[in-house]
C-alpha cells in the first residue's frame, strides 16, 4: 500500500452491480462506491445540487435498475462512470470522483478526499 492511499474495503464486500456507502461519519456516508465486474467507481457522496448526500436510504445510490446514480432528494441523475448529471436540476455537473483503485481483491481510495465545491 502506498502512503498517499487507504483501504476502502474489500472487493467481496461490494455487490457488482451494486452501490455502498462507505466512510460513515454521524449519519451521512462521506463517499459511495458503485461495483460494475472487476471496475470499481467511488465518488463523494455529495450531490452538486445543494450539497447533501445522495441516497434515500443507507447504500441506495442507484435507479431501480441498477443503470444509474439518483440523487432521491430532488431527483437528478448521474452516469456511474463518469459522474455527469444528464437529468434534473444540475444537469450538466458532476459528482466529484474519489481517486481508487481495485487490487489484491481490495478497493484502495486516496488518503486525502477531495473537498466539495460549494460557491454559497
């Protein structure tokens, strides 16, 4: 493991085709991952609306399909790869990635998370 970076959680304790919420802090999850086979997308769980956590209730971050992340509290929806909002009221940004990789059957993530952009 490299100094710049932190164990996540393991790879088997993430569904594929699931999301979960990981990092808890009070009651809000700082960040969420989304499992698609062996890839692995993490992201601040920040919606670029009016900065609260995304899901409804703990690690309910997807559409009743599994095709794609929603925001439950005002319904904006966003690309599980690349974190682009195409629906709703943000449409046109984007959730803020976490830097991870997936090895040795673990999810690594930077150390230091990114900070949201809230220009209130």
């Amino acid at each position: 493991m490299a100094g710049d970076e932190r164990l996540l959680c393991a790879l088997a304790d993430l569904a594929d085709g699931q999301s979960r919420g990981l990092l808890r802090e009070g009651n809000d999850d700082r960040v969420f991952a989304v499992r698609r086979g062996h890839e692995v997308f993490v992201w601040l769980n920040d919606c670029p609306h009016n900065h609260r956590p995304l899901e409804f209730m703990q690690d309910r971050f997807l559409s009743a399909d599994g095709g794609h992340i929603v925001c439950y509290a005002h319904s904006a929806h966003f690309d599980i790869r690349t974190g682009a909002c195409f629906a709703g009221p943000c449409e046109g940004d984007r959730l803020i990635p976490v830097r991870s990789r997936v090895a040795d059957g673990a999810v690594w993530i930077a150390r230091e998370l990114p900070t949201p952009f809230d220009p209130s």
